[in-house]
C-alpha cells in the first residue's frame, strides 16, 4: 500500500476514536443526571495530557517504536471505554459518578497521548520517505477530521448522542486501530550507543526548548489558548440541545441534530487545514496563530448570539470559522514544533506541545468554563434563564480570546522567512 495512503487511513482511524464521543457525551451526561460533571469530565483529558503523552512520547524516542507503541495505547484505551459503555447500560440513569468517571479517564489517560504519537509517526514517515511534511502532512490530516466527522453522524443518525452506546462505538474503532497499527512502517528509536546524561536518555531534553525565548512564549501562549480548545466539544451539544425544551425551536433541525450541525465545524476544519501550507509560508506562524485567536472570538461570539431558528446562521458561521480556529493552531503549532526540533527528540517535543495545549491549558479551560457554565446555566431551573446563562458564558470565553489574541501579537516576536517554510521536515 502506497506510503500516503497508509497514513490516510491511520488519520481517518485516529479521530474516529474521539469524534464518536468527543461532542456528543455531554449529551449523554446530562441524560443521566451528571449534566453539572460535564466539565470535569472534559477536564480529566487535560489533567491526562500534562504528562502522558510526554512520558509516551519519551518511550517512543527511547524505547518502543512509535507505530507499536501508537498500537498499544489504542488497545487499552478501548478496552476500558468499552467498560464504561457496559457499566452505562448495565446502570441506566443509576450511573454512579465515581465508577464511571473511573474508566473514562484510564481510557483517554491512555488515548490522549496517541494524538502526539499518530504525528509523530506521520512525520517520521514521510521524512524517510523523502516527503516534506509542511506540503505532504496536511492533506493526510485532512482525513482524520473526515474520520471524526464520520463517527459523528454515525453516533447522530442512529440516534445515540444521548446514549452509552457512542462508548462502544469509539471502542470498536479503537480495536481496529489496534490492529492496523502492525502494518504501519517502523520508526526507529533512538538506539545510538554513545554516553548520555540521565536527561537525554529520558527524553528530557525536549523541555530545554523552554531555554530559547522565542519558543518558551510560544508553548506559553499555546497553553492559553489551548484553554479555548475543549469547551465546544464539551458544551456545545448540551446547548444547542437545550433548545428542544423552548417550543420556538422544538422541531427545529438544528435542536434535533446537535451533532450533525456541529459537524460543519469539522468540514470546515479538512478545508482550512489545506490552506495551512499556503498560509505558513505567506505569512508565517505568528500571523496565522493570530488568525487562530481571532477566529476563537469568533466562533465563541457567534454562540452568544445565535438560535437554531431565526440565528442559525450565526451558529453556522460558528462552525464555519472553527477551521481556521482549531487548525491554524493545532496543526500549524505542531509543525512549527517539528520545524524548531533536531530529530531526536521530536517525538518527546510534540509530547510537549500536547502538554502545554490539552493538558495544561485544556484542563484550566474547562475546569474554568465547567465553573461559569454551571454558574450561569446548570444552577437555573427555568429553560429561558438557562438560556441567557448559555450566552453570558459563550460572551465570557469570546472576550478571553481576544485578550489572549492582544497579548500575543504584542509579546510574541518572530521574523517570517518565507523560503523557511521549504525546509520544514527536512
């Protein structure tokens, strides 16, 4: 199979895994009576992400190679999400808070770090290959939020957004991840033989990143608007659904098929992450990060202001922007990582990177948003307050944003050199 598209189908598999829960379980947590755990349940893969996917990270520098050890964590990962869907359908709405927050988080402890891996084994792929990764990866990208979109709709249109049921779905994907990961080509460790200190042996020397100013302000600046990443996976559904409970907006489409309407957030996303190589090299990082900020402002403000009725257009201009918001960060963060870092330890630096962006910043962000949403929201009885606390709390993280945005294009120093871009990967 050609190289490309064994990376491709990697891509589709890897974010099947978390679109066929990752905006759909606040739906089922709310059906069950934990409506006001939704946030600490999105937490947890934050508070995960701070150390898991750098330690897999070393382990795959030093020790396992990548594609096995990518393999691994799926399996596991699946196997105790599997166990969270049986103790879902075992308990219906008796589910106890403590069990199943349990296997949730061992599996996504074991999930989050495969995000880092499955790039890492990307990159490390196409470069042997003679690729360059700016122009080669983001196409194969592409697929992944194709796959995402994909367990998305399956989950809406067989009707289980409010069900355990999206837990097995995402297990199954997980297993066949497991099982492809085998005919995936090797990515050698780093199996050199001369005397290491104790740091490089484990991987540590990635933090020594922190040393260079320019990239300690811009893995800063990424856990700060990291915070901005889980909040619409998180809150999104439960809001847009609420509206089933006003009459107005009943029967409309939108209130019925949360899921699917959010899924123009992830088309918008494979469109935008193939203008990343174009935007990169016209106007470098800083801009493009700042295009990421500005369109979080967006993509928070139009929620503010929209209604799946009369204002579904702003919550489709919502989605639309997600793309650049989501992408020019994600993604273009990632290959500026892989751009600023020598090859042994760029596996052990996008664990670093994932770190600073869903551990880190994510946690803060939805322990923060879990605060205001269950301030403004989830302590109203009445449907029509609650609603007027949906829109404080999307203007709160639309005003956070701009801040962040401000406060990066004054702190952050970077000279674009647009003939860099050709290097990248190489």
């Amino acid at each position: 199979m050609n190289i490309k598209i064994k990376l491709t189908v990697l891509n589709f598999l890897q974010f099947a895994v978390w679109g066929a829960y990752l905006t759909s379980m606040g739906n089922y947590l709310g059906s069950i009576g934990l409506g006001s755990n939704i946030g600490i349940f999105y937490a947890i893969q934050g508070v995960v992400s701070i150390f898991m996917p750098a330690i897999m990270g070393i382990i795959a520098d030093r020790w396992i190679p990548a594609q096995k050890l990518l393999g691994i964590c799926h399996l596991v990962a699946a196997g105790f999400l599997v166990s969270a869907g049986y103790y879902g359908m075992q308990t219906g709405e008796n589910v106890e808070f403590s069990k199943l927050f349990l296997l949730y988080s061992l599996s996504v402890m074991f999930y989050m770090p495969t995000i880092a891996l499955s790039n890492s084994v990307a990159y490390n792929v196409l470069v042997n290959n003679n690729y360059d990764t700016i122009k080669a990866f983001p196409p194969i990208r592409t697929f992944g939020t194709i796959g995402f979109i994909f367990a998305m709709l399956l989950v809406d249109f067989c009707g289980f957004q409010g069900s355990y049921v999206q837990f097995y779905i995402s297990g199954i994907f997980g297993l066949l991840l497991f099982l492809y990961s085998f005919t995936l080509p090797n990515c050698p460790t780093n199996s050199s033989s001369e005397k290491k200190s104790l740091s490089d042996a484990f991987g540590l020397k990635a933090f020594s990143l922190f040393k260079n100013k320019k990239m300690a302000v811009f893995f800063i600046f990424s856990m700060l608007l990291g915070v901005s990443l889980q909040i619409t996976n998180g809150y999104a559904n439960p809001f847009i659904s609420s509206f089933e409970k006003i009459p107005e907006y009943a029967d409309t489409w939108g209130a019925q098929h949360a899921n699917a309407l959010i899924s123009l957030s992830q088309v918008s996303e494979t469109l935008c992450i193939l203008l990343i190589p174009f935007f990169l090299k016209k106007f470098g990082i800083k801009k493009v990060m700042l295009m990421a900020m500005f369109a979080w402002v967006l993509r928070f403000g139009f929620f503010a202001l929209g209604n799946p009725g009369s204002g579904v257009m702003l919550f489709v201009l919502s989605m639309i922007v997600y793309g650049a918001a989501f992408d020019f960060f994600n993604v273009s963060g990632s290959l500026f990582v892989d751009k600023e870092t020598t090859k042994d330890i760029r596996s052990s630096a996008q664990g670093v990177f994932m770190m600073m962006t869903n551990g880190l910043g994510a946690t803060v962000g939805m322990l923060g948003a879990g605060a205001v949403v269950n301030h403004f929201v989830f302590s109203k009885t009445d449907i029509t307050e609650q609603i007027a606390g949906w829109e404080t709390s999307w203007a709160i993280f639309s005003a956070y944003s701009f801040i962040v945005m401000i406060l990066f294009a004054i702190v952050f120093k970077y000279k674009h050199n647009p003939n860099e871009i050709k290097e990248i990967g190489h």
